[in-house]
C-alpha cells in the first residue's frame, strides 16, 4: 500500500460552511509558541510550548494545551474544553478553574503523546519499506470543537513554516495519513514514555527482511527493538542475518534469552558464525549457551578459519616490476618468467631495494598501453592492500568491495610481502 503522499484535504477554512460545520487545518509548527490568552489577546498567561493528544481510533485526538515558563516555575495543562478559539497570532481559552489563579501542572496520562516531543523529529518508515524519513510537522483538523492528527509532513516545509518562509519558498507538502502511521505500544519501546513512528505491525513484517535492515540501522536502539521485537522469529533472523555489523551488534544486547533461543534456531551455522565473529565475547558466550554443543564446535571452527591471518593465506607467485620500467620491457618480463597465464592479473610496481608497494599496473591496461611508456604513468596508486595481521574477514570484505581478482599483502612499512587470489580465498 503506498502512502497518501499529498492530501486531498483543502489546505484552507472553507467560508462558506455554516459555523457548526467549518474546520481548519493547522500545522503544529505554525502554532508552536504562539500566545495563550485568557478570553482576549491582551490578557497573556503564557506560550503554546506543545499539544497534548490522546492515541485513539482513528485519529488522535487533542486533550489539551502544554505550556513551560522555566525558572523552576511549574507547568500549565490547559484541558481541550477549555480552548476558545484558535487564531492567526492567539489561542483564545476559558478562566482556570474557579478558585485557582493559574491551571494546574501538567501531570501526564497513559496513551497520552506530546506532538513536539514525540512526534517532531521522529523517525518513520516510509511505506516502500526502501527509506527512512524524519516527520518535520504534524497537521491537525479542528471541527466542532475537536482537534484530530490527520498527518504527518515529511517536506522541509516544517522548518520553513516554523520561521515564517514556508509561502516564500512555495515547496510543496509531503503528507502521509495518519492512518499509514501508527505508533508502536509502548509496552514494545521500553520503560520509556517516548513513542516512535513505525508502520502497522502487519505492514513491518511483510517489508523484505534486506529492505528492513537497511531501516533498522538508521534507527535509534529503542526504535529498533520496538520494530524488531514485533517480528516472528524467521523474520527476525532473516533480518538480523541481514543487518550490518553496528546493528546485529545493538539488537543482540538487548534481546530477553527466551526470543534469542528461538531466533537463533532459525539460522544456519555459517550464519551464526557470521554473526558471532562480530559480536562482543560476552554476548557470543552467552549466545553460545543456548546452542547444542555440537553446533557450537562447528561454530567455532568456521571462526577460527575466519581468524586465519593473512599471511598464511598469500602465495608468492606473482611479478613485480620498477616504476621506470618500458611497457614493452615489462610484456617481454612476463613472457620470460614461465608464469601460469590464469595466475597473472596484476604486475605490481615497488622499489628495487626496500620492495616498497608504489602502484599496479592491470594487464589489460599494460597490453593496450604504447611501447614505450613508463610503467609510473599507467599504474593505479595508492594500492588497495592487505595488511599482513589482517584475518580472513577482513580480507574477504577488501574483495567484496573492490572485486579485485588479486590482493598484495604488505606489512607495516608498506613492503609487498605476497598476494592473496579470490578463487583460492573463497
């Protein structure tokens, strides 16, 4: 289902309604600090610092006004009953309650969000499951005296409006209904009153468990394990599976012994020794725990294998050349040298005495290349290489990236050592 990205609500009052029947919309960022008023304008109590909304379907709805004063004074929580009228540069509300000269702090209430402070700035998943947004406004409807959330504005329009530009730039709204945006329980985010922006549970779950990885490392550790904890176990394998290693590293910690078991039951040994190899020793032997002892020693096996270093993976086959050396000198070099042909892709450039790696030269590059040029204008410095400690992770990760058919292995002054091949590594 794809997101209302651009409303189909009028973005005016409409006059012509009878009074019972008009309604307006309004974008929290317009009205974010602006005066509240006892029965007119000139009689200020304070600043609209928030609006407070009660989670109920389908649409939240306003319970009341918010407002700070600082200086150790208290709070103020002015009930929706009591909002008079909402203008331009004024929110109009009743007298506090008889015998009081102020209203009462504000004392919070369970299902209860504040827009500015849990809703601006929030991160949210967008409805092709591919990006991560942040909502920048939030915009209500009021009618009839009621105030709803209808959506969200992920446009830049929010910090313009907050400013008084937004007319001046004209860019226009991203919106997405509030019916695409529901906010996680809060028994899912944690001991915290904070309430992250998520799709429907049904929704995160059928997103592709790749496309889910990739939102879940944009996202806060409460948003993540808010979103990873309404996850079946195969899904949740699947995507920490595909998670990079900050991730896997962040949702492990904060999972309870009874949903690791079972996730990890759902995930190969290659994909548990993936995983292990970049996880903290103390959760590894707390992983290691739930696991049948036989699968953990092929576990281990396949880590050691990976903690091989590189030196014992390099070979000494390969050619090297001087940086003055001619191109045709250098095709005449290879030819002389009785090297197998499937074994040579790069000629490596170093100095004569210290065996410095300069540069590589591709032999594609060297066959094209006219006779007499010099091996210092056709090579590619600096050199992607493997450092001689490096494991085999490691290195399997420099070829992944790179998609080199050949790695040189160097020490730590930079000395070519050895070269490691793709088909023997992997």
């Amino acid at each position: 289902m794809t997101p209302q990205k651009n409303s189909q609500l009028p973005k005016k009052p409409v006059k012509t309604l009878p009074p019972e029947e008009a309604y307006q919309l309004l974008f929290f960022s317009e009205m974010a600090r602006r005066h509240v008023c006892v029965g007119k304008v000139s009689n200020r109590i304070g600043r609209l610092d928030d609006l407070v909304f009660k989670l109920t379907e389908p649409y939240p709805e306003a319970v009341g006004l918010y407002m700070e004063f600082g200086w150790g004074k208290p709070t103020q929580f002015v009930p929706w009953e009591n909002v008079i009228k909402i203008d331009d540069d004024a929110i109009l509300v009743a007298p506090p309650p008889e015998g009081l000269e102020q209203y009462p702090p504000f004392q919070d209430q369970p299902g209860w969000i504040l827009v500015g402070e849990h809703l601006m700035g929030r991160t949210i998943l967008d409805m092709d499951g591919r990006t991560v947004e942040v909502v920048d406004d939030v915009q209500m409807l009021q009618s009839k005296g009621r105030m709803l959330i209808v959506h969200v504005d992920i446009s830049f329009n929010g910090f313009l409006r907050k400013w008084g530009l937004a007319k001046i730039f004209g860019l226009k709204d991203n919106l997405i209904s509030w019916r695409y945006v529901q906010p996680l329980s809060l028994e899912d985010v944690g001991a915290t009153d904070a309430v992250s922006l998520s799709l429907t549970r049904k929704q995160v779950k059928d997103l592709p468990s790749e496309d889910l990885a990739d939102a879940l490392e944009e996202l806060s550790g409460d948003e993540q394990q808010a979103i990873f904890s309404v996850l079946d176990d195969e899904k949740a394998a699947e995507t920490l599976v595909a998670a990079e290693p900050r991730t896997q590293r962040q949702l492990v910690a904060d999972l309870r012994k009874e949903k690791a078991k079972t996730i990890l039951a759902q995930m190969s040994v290659p994909q548990l020794a993936d995983l292990f190899s970049v996880l903290p020793h103390d959760d590894v032997a707390k992983l290691t725990e739930l696991l049948p002892p036989e699968e953990t020693q092929r576990i281990n096996a396949i880590i050691s294998a990976y903690e091989t270093s590189a030196v014992s993976l390099m070979s000494d086959d390969f050619l090297t050349a001087g940086k003055e050396m001619t191109a045709v000198q250098a095709i005449e070099l290879i030819r002389k040298s009785a090297t197998d042909p499937e074994t040579i892709s790069y000629l490596y450039v170093i100095t004569p005495r210290e065996k410095t790696l300069l540069g590589v030269v591709d032999l594609r590059e060297l066959i094209l290349a006219a006779n007499e040029t010099l091996l210092a204008d056709i090579m590619a410095a600096p050199v992607v290489a493997a450092q001689n400690d490096d494991t085999r992770d490691t290195i399997e990760e420099l070829f992944t990236k790179y998609h080199f058919r050949m790695l040189p292995v160097v020490d730590g002054r930079d000395r070519l050592m050895g070269i490691i091949r793709y088909n023997d590594l992997m």
